[in-house]
C-alpha cells in the first residue's frame, strides 16, 4: 500500500488524529525493535474503544515498494494487525517530515531513501484507485479481510469501492518475507472477516448491512471509511463516518469516504448548529424598564443640577406681621361684621425651650422626627406624601420642617400646588439646611406655624388654647399643639368635649416622642388628654353674628379656602345677609317664644331664600354663638311631615296628571301593614289633588306616590332642593308622603323657592362676593337649573295657596302679599313646620326636639298650622317691608284627568275650574268633608289625632281667606 494512500484534506487536531508514523505506530514495537505480538495489538484495538488502525506501518509501506503484486486497483486492503519487518533503508515513523505529509494528506512525507525501492507506474496508478481506510471499530470487533474473490462484491457505486477480484489478491513477496515461521504467522494472524458480519455484530445494528445485499456494499462503504480514518485520525468519527453512511445507503456520497465538503469535524451537514437563543420576556422588559430608569435618574440629576444653581435663597422673609387678615360683611357690602386675621407674637429659641424641650420634640415627633439628623428635604418624606394622597390617611406630614418653614418665612416661596414650586422649596430647603443650624430653622418655623383658633406662632397658640405662655406648657399640653398643627381648624374648634380622632393624633405623637427619646414610656403611660380651655372672644360675635361668621367660613371651605388663606390673603367677603332680615328673624322667634322658656333640646330654626337668587337672606340659627354653636338652621334638622306632600304632587304633575286627577282619601286603611288614618280621624273621601293638598289628606297622597313611583318622588326633592343622599332607601315606602324624611329649614326653603321660581332652582349660598387684594371677584357665579316645568311649578303654586287660604295653613296669611305654603307635623309633635313663599321670598320655619321626642311649649300649638304658621307670619310681616305686591303666575291645570278612586256610592266630587277673573273656589266634597281645623297629618306609624288642633277661625288679620291677594285681574288670570 502507498504510503499516500490517506485522504487529503485537513486532519482534526488531537491524539487521535495523528497518522501511521504517529506514537501509535511507535508502540507496536518492543524495545529491541521487533514488532510486538499481533494479539496484543488487538487486544489494545479492542480497548481503545471501537478504534480500528487503518494505517499501515511505515516499514510495510517501504516493503511494498518492492513487491510483485497485482494492481492496488484490483485488490481490497486488509486491516494490518502485524507490522511488517524493517528494512534497511525503511523510513523512520517518527520522522517529522513524514507525520506531517501523512496529516495533511498532500503526499508522501519524503522522497524515497535508498533501499527503500522505486515507485513505479503501477504504484502510481494503484494510488489513484486505492481503497480509503476504515473507520476505527467499536469495542470488542476484531479484524475483518476482504471477502474472498469468488464472492462478488460490486456492491455500491462509490467511486472508492473495489472489486471482488482485489480483495482476493494474493500477498506480496514482503508479505511472505517477514520474520518467522509462517505457520506461527498465520496462527497469530486472527480470521478475516467481512464489514457486513463486523457491522451485524454491534449492538442495535441495522439496516442494509445486515442483508448479504448490504454486507458487499457495507464492506465497500467500510474499505472507505479506513482510508478516511488514516486521514482524519479522531475525526474520521465526523466526516468518515458520514461517508460511511451515506454510502452503505447507495446514495451519491458513495462508500468512498468523505466528501469534500468542508463543514469540519460531526455529520458534515452544518444543521446541527444551534441558533443563538433569545432572551426570556421578562428578562428584555427589565433591561428595558432599567434603562428608562437609568435615563430618568440622569435627565433628574441634571434638572436638579440646573435648579440648585439657578435658585437662590430670598433674602427677605413674608411680612406675614402686617395684617392680611379677611373681613366680612352683610350683604351691602359696607357693613362690617367680623374679622379675620393673623395672631402672632414672635418669640427666641430661648424662650422657646425655657420650660424644656417638650415643645420642640412634640412638634418634631408629629411633624419631622429625623429633624436633627436628616437634610432639609427627606425622601421619605416625600413618599409619605404620596402615600397619604393615593390612601387618603395622614399620619406624619410628606413635608419636612425646613420645607415647611421654607414654604411660610421665606418671601417669593407662593403657596401655589405647582410642581416648580415644590421644586424651588426643595432647592432653598436644601440650601437652608447647608447654610443655617437646626435650632434658627425651628425658631422660625414656631413662629410662623398655623395652630388653629387664628393663632401664629407657638406663644400665641399657648394662650389660645390654654392661657398660658409657652415656657408654662406641660409635655401633655405641648403635645396637643403640636398635633394640631396637621389639622389647625379641627383642633381649634375643640372645647371641653373633643373628637376621638383628636385623641387618636395626641397619642401618635406622645408615642413618636417616646420614639425620639424625648420622654421615657412610664412618663408617656402617665399623661392623660389635655383638654384645651374655651377659646378667648377677640371679638364681637355675640347673638346672631358668631352664627353668620360660621356659615360664611363654612361655605369658603366648601369653596376651597382654607381657614389659614383667609386669615392671610386679606379677602373682602361679602355674604348674602340682610341685616334688617337678620334682625326680624331674631326678633320675631324671640318675641313669640322666649329662649329660657323652651324646652331642654327643642329648637327653632329660620331661614329666607330669594327664590331667584338662591341667597340666603336671614336665617335664625339660635339664641347667642358665645352660649350655643349649634347652629338650628343649616346644622338642625328633624322630620318633615306633611311639608313633604309637595314634592309627591310635583312628581305626579311631571309625569302629565292633572290637579283634577282624583284619589281616594277615605280611611283608615291597612297599608303594607301599617294603618293609616287622616288627621282628626276624618273619614276623608274621593277628592281632586288640589283639594287633599288643601286639607292635607293622608290616604289620598299615599295612593298617589304609588302611583307615581318612590324613585320618581326622591329624584323630584333632590331636583328642586333637598340635598342628594338625604332620602335613604328604607324610607320609598308607601308612607314616603307623610313625611319620615329629615330636613333642614334652608333645604325646605330651597325646595320651595323653586316653585316661587318657576320651576328652575338656584343653589342656596350665604357667600356673595370673594374679593381678592388685586379687587378681583374670585366667587364662582350661580347657575339655575331647570327641575320642573314651568306649568307644573304653577299648579303646585295654586294648590298650596288653596291650603293657606282655606286649608291647613290660614295662619300664615298676608293681608298685602299672596302666599302659598304646606304645614307638617310629625307623630306626638316632636317637629313642626309651616313653609311658605311668596313671589319674593321663601321662607320656612321648623319647631324640633333634638332629642327626638314630645314637647310642649306653654301657651302654643305645637303641630304646623299652629306655632310655626303664625312664626313665620309674624317674620315675613317684617320681611317683606320695602317689597311691592306681586302675583304668581296662574294655574295652566294641564295634564290628563286620571281617576285612581274606585266607584264611589255617593255623588263624585265637582271639579274645579279655571278661574275667570277672580279665585276660583275649592270644590266641596260631597262626602263628609273635611273641615280645615288643622288636620295636620300624623306619621302612620301611631295615626292618631293631633294635640292642640287650631282651627282656621282665628286668623291674626282680618280679611277674606277665600280670596287671596295676588290673584286676581291684575295679572290677567
């Protein structure tokens, strides 16, 4: 065999890619240069791990120079398992030269030396035809030969295969020259044996060569692989073995051995490269988020940058000690009636914690408890701030004290909630902090603090809240002040009674000063809640005006000012009140019923509306503010009665029914279980709507809200005035119209007043104008809104005038003004309302007990038509002094006549019709009619009869009930 018998090509690297004239060549021979036994040799074959030697020894290769064989191209090589004998001039294996010519395959590794023969013609064409060496076996094959020439071997088409006659050819004279006796030889030499019997002997073998078809072919492919093994050495594993394969299946790769495809070391195909794998979703939307962040940090680093060199520190603190206090006024807005300002008196450090350092731990406990370590501005903090925003709790201030004194000393520094300005009070904060020690920081932040009861500063809130100075305070009482500071105008209304949730907010800040370390736990166990003392009077807010003060700050907060803007920002606030109203209103409830003869927990309340404004004119909200803060008027409020059937006639016009539609008011009756009876135990009867709204018929406005719907009637007194939510669930009952439904007297007023209107209402308000420094008006204008059509608003307007002229409310006649109103009285006369209007005004007046349960009030009636019918009649005389006469407009009596009423036995009712030139009549019942004694309908509940019933007959002023003013040919109706 030649000695470039290996494929060409490029050898893998590694020990196991070495050609024949590698280490292994070397280690077939014993140290005495003899070739080692055969067995041996393949005994280290097998342990090798299925590796086959197809390389010749460099001494065979020298041998067969010289040998007279047949053709290489007609025989088949055989596995050399015995190295032939040296010859003199054979080439040394470990010649350099010769490993490297026999790696790369690109020839013999050096010219033939002498001695070693000359290659001749045949030799050089046997190389062109020569077979490719095989494979290495697997573990525990032994040798195989080609198979005899009598087999036929044209199996396969691979250009490397060989016939059946070259793998019979006979040995060479080297061959038979070699040392020892043949016979040994052959006795060492193992049995030849075919790829395909090889290849069927391996564990899991299959496929063609397993068939004596597929033997001839494996052995070709096999004769192939040798020659790639001795080429590629381990690599023959990848590229020897593909064409191996290939091969055996006859495909176009043939059993000749490796392509030339230079795809390296493995199956040569290139589609077992892994794609380079992609990352994990999650994993990209962090490299994402983190570089947004990054790029964040950097663009805030630089704005800060830019900020901190831009913004300086003012130089000059607010003149917060010139006064900007607000003034009110009555509703010329000349009359002056209270005023708010600042209460300041600035003190030193010194004195501050001249009684001990309570004060300043407590404020930093509730406001800043890192203030001595942490800069001006805390991150925390300011995520605190937003926690607070996002959960709606507040527990410790988002800002810090620096920030906070910031914010109110220094001037420039506004109060606007504006990102800028949290910027630059960030910037000067930090400043501060670098530039002045903590203890001028807190002496200036204790000075300008808002604590509540229009008091500034520390030493003023120590008298406000206890008449004492600071440096008298006790650790309880500090403690309370500085937990006022988050809710200044809670605090300040405290008095002997407090809140729970004030009590809440002292112990979480007598819990931080144990924190701080300002006070032990034993001190802090021992402290009880300082109540604070009654607040000093710095001014004059006696009777009526302490009240007018507390409704007009009321609706400013409603409004989004602040008790603390309106001490500082020097407004000029204009109310809605009359002051000749406000004086009638006060006098009249106080000449009729003196304050010491009512009874514990009975009230009265007052209030006037103008119906086309929606002011709040003059309202009666008690006695004196400096005795009682609870104000009857806008904060008192009791059950309306028969006052609320209005609403449920309203209802009923809205949805097209006219006043001439017909109920049945007879009684009593079983209603969902609850017996109903009208008042004075009346029999009742058939009736229109307008004549039950006259005499007040219990059963008759029962039946007709179920018609109508409960739904319908609650959105029909939220439309025209009662506040949204004030009619709870339970109460859409069928006895929804006799009135469980508490009211205020302002919200019966404004409920009223939108009749007076026409149908469209207007929000009642006690602020009128909010005039600002610059002499702007920043009050909000007051919008109508249409709840009820003109026509319905008119017919209702013409049903309660028949109740004032000759049904329950006679009492409240006006001899000069047409009126129109309803009376209420609850079950056992626990409230009792009478509320009216004329064009100009609405009014309505409430008699209560707060507690909820009966009274009397000596020398009076206590049911609608009685005491507050001839209250409000008393007012209104006063009131509308200075107001012509005026009419309302006429009744369209629109609608479709409906008859809810079963057939009656007796003659139905006459119906009324529109007046021609004068009032037209209320029509007589037919059947037992009601006579109007003040059958003021009770709750269903306990339907029994009225206390004290005051009849018509007794009108204050003389005159003609039937006929009221205001209707007639003047208006042309």
């Amino acid at each position: 065999m030649n000695r470039d018998s290996t494929p060409r090509g490029r050898t893998p690297p590694g020990r196991l890619g070495l050609p024949a004239t590698s280490r292994r060549a070397r280690r077939r021979r014993t140290p005495n240069g003899t070739p080692r036994s055969p067995l041996r040799r393949l005994s280290w074959r097998r342990d090798a791990g299925q590796r086959f030697s197809g390389e010749r020894d460099e001494d065979s290769a020298s041998t067969a120079a010289t040998e007279d064989a047949e053709p290489e191209e007609n025989r088949t090589e055989q596995i050399p398992v015995l190295g032939t004998v040296e010859t003199a001039g054979s080439e040394d294996p470990a010649d350099p030269p010769a490993v490297a010519s026999a790696a790369t395959g690109t020839g013999p590794a050096s010219e033939p030396e002498e001695g070693s023969g000359t290659r001749t013609d045949t030799d050089t064409e046997a190389d062109e035809a020569r077979t490719e060496a095989m494979p290495a076996p697997a573990a525990g094959a032994v040798a195989f030969a080609a198979p005899p020439p009598e087999k036929d071997a044209n199996a396969g088409d691979g250009s490397g295969s060989t016939s059946a006659e070259s793998a019979s050819s006979e040995s060479t004279p080297a061959e038979s020259a070699a040392p020892g006796d043949p016979a040994d030889d052959a006795a060492l030499w193992p049995t030849p044996r075919r790829l395909s019997d090889y290849v069927s002997d391996q564990p899991g073998s299959e496929g063609p060569s397993a068939t004596p078809g597929g033997a001839e072919s494996g052995a070709a492919a096999g004769a192939g692989a040798v020659g790639a093994a001795a080429a590629t050495g381990a690599g023959a594993a990848g590229a020897g073995a593909a064409g191996a394969g290939a091969g055996g299946a006859g495909t176009p790769g043939g059993p000749g051995g490796p392509t030339d495809s230079a795809e390296g070391p493995g199956d040569g195909s290139g589609k077992n490269k892994k794609k380079k794998a992609k990352k994990p979703l999650w994993l990209r939307i962090l490299l994402g988020f983190l570089a947004v962040t990054g790029l964040g940090l950097i663009l805030a680093c630089g704005v800060f940058t830019f900020f901190y060199v831009t913004v300086e520190v003012p130089d000059a603190a607010k003149a917060d000690a010139v006064e900007q206090g607000s003034t009110f006024y009555f509703a010329d807005g000349e009359t002056e009636f209270a005023y708010r300002g600042t209460d300041r008196d600035v003190i030193s450090y010194e004195e501050m914690t001249a009684g001990g350092d309570h004060v300043v731990e407590a404020v930093i406990s509730a406001e800043d408890r890192g203030f001595w370590t942490e800069p001006g501005v805390s991150i925390s903090g300011t995520m605190r701030a937003v926690w607070s925003t996002v959960t709606g709790e507040q527990v410790q201030g988002g800002s810090t004290v620096t920030q906070q004194m910031v914010r109110n000393y220094y001037e420039g520094v506004s109060l606007e909630q504006t990102v800028s300005r949290k910027v630059q009070e960030i910037i000067i904060s930090i400043k501060v902090d670098r530039s002045e020690d903590k203890e001028w920081v807190m002496e200036q932040y204790l000075n300008t603090i808002y604590f509540g009861r229009t008091s500034y500063g520390v030493q003023a809130a120590s008298q406000a809240y206890y008449h004492k100075d600071v440096d008298e305070l006790t650790a309880e009482e500090a403690a309370f002040l500085a937990a006022a500071i988050q809710q200044p105008t809670r605090f300040g209304q405290a008095d002997v009674e407090t809140t729970p949730d004030m009590e809440n907010r002292w112990q979480y800040v007598v819990n931080g000063m144990v924190t701080t370390g300002a006070i032990t736990q034993a001190e802090a166990d021992a402290m009880e809640f300082p109540a604070p003392e009654p607040e000093k009077t710095t001014e004059d807010l006696s009777g009526y005006r302490g009240y007018m003060l507390q409704e007009a700050m009321s609706e400013l907060s409603d409004l989004g000012y602040s008790e603390d803007h309106i001490n500082r920002q020097g407004f000029k606030i204009v109310t809605t009140f009359d002051k000749d109203m406000m004086d009638a209103a006060y006098e009249s409830v106080e000449e009729m019923v003196a304050p010491d003869s009512l009874p514990e927990g009975v009230n009265i309340g007052l209030t006037t509306i103008d119906p086309k404004t929606g002011e709040v004119l003059a309202f009666y909200g008690g006695h004196d503010y400096h005795l009682n803060q609870y104000d009857s008027s806008f904060l008192g409020a009791a059950q309306a009665g028969s006052a609320f059937k209005p609403y449920v006639l309203a209802t009923a016009l809205e949805q097209g029914y006219g006043l001439n539609s017909t109920v049945d008011g007879r009684g009593p009756r079983d209603i969902h279980g609850s017996r109903v009876q009208n008042a004075n135990n009346a029999s009742g009867g058939v009736m229109t709507l307008t004549q039950a709204t006259t005499v007040s018929n219990n059963l008759g406005f029962v039946e007709l809200a179920q018609e109508v719907g409960f739904e319908e009637v609650r959105q029909t007194a939220y439309d025209v005035g009662l506040p949204d939510g004030s009619i709870d669930d339970n109460q859409l009952v069928p006895v929804m119209p006799l009135g469980a439904t508490s009211v205020r007297s302002v919200d019966q007023a404004s409920g009223y007043a939108t009749f007076a209107n026409g149908g469209v209402h207007m929000e009642a308000h006690v602020i009128k104008e909010i005039v600002n420094q610059e002499g702007d008006n920043e009050r909000p204008e007051i919008e109508g809104k249409k709840a009820l059509e003109a026509s319905t608003a008119s017919d209702v307007t013409y049903a309660l005038e028949q109740a004032v002229s000759s049904g329950t409310g006679t009492a409240a006649q006006l001899w000069d003004h047409p009126v129109a109103g309803k009376t209420g009285t609850t079950n056992g006369s626990v409230a009792a309302w009478f509320v009216g209007y004329t064009p100009q005004l609405s009014t309505a007046v409430g008699v209560y007990s707060g507690n909820n349960e009966s009274f009397q009030i000596p020398g009076h009636n206590i049911s609608g038509g009685g005491l507050p019918a001839q209250m409000w009649k008393s007012y209104m005389n006063r009131a509308m002094e200075g107001y012509e006469r005026a009419s309302f407009p006429g009744p369209e009596f629109g609608g479709t006549t409906e008859n809810w009423a079963p057939e009656p036995a007796t003659q139905e009712p006459q119906q009324p019709e529109a007046p021609e030139g004068g009032e037209p009549e209320v029509p007589e019942v037919p059947e037992t009619p009601e006579v109007p004694t003040d059958p003021e309908p009770e709750v269903p509940e306990v339907p029994t009869f009225p206390e004290n019933p005051e009849g018509p007959d007794e009108p204050e002023e003389p005159g003609n009930p039937g006929i009221p003013p205001g209707r007639g040919e003047e208006n042309g109706q």
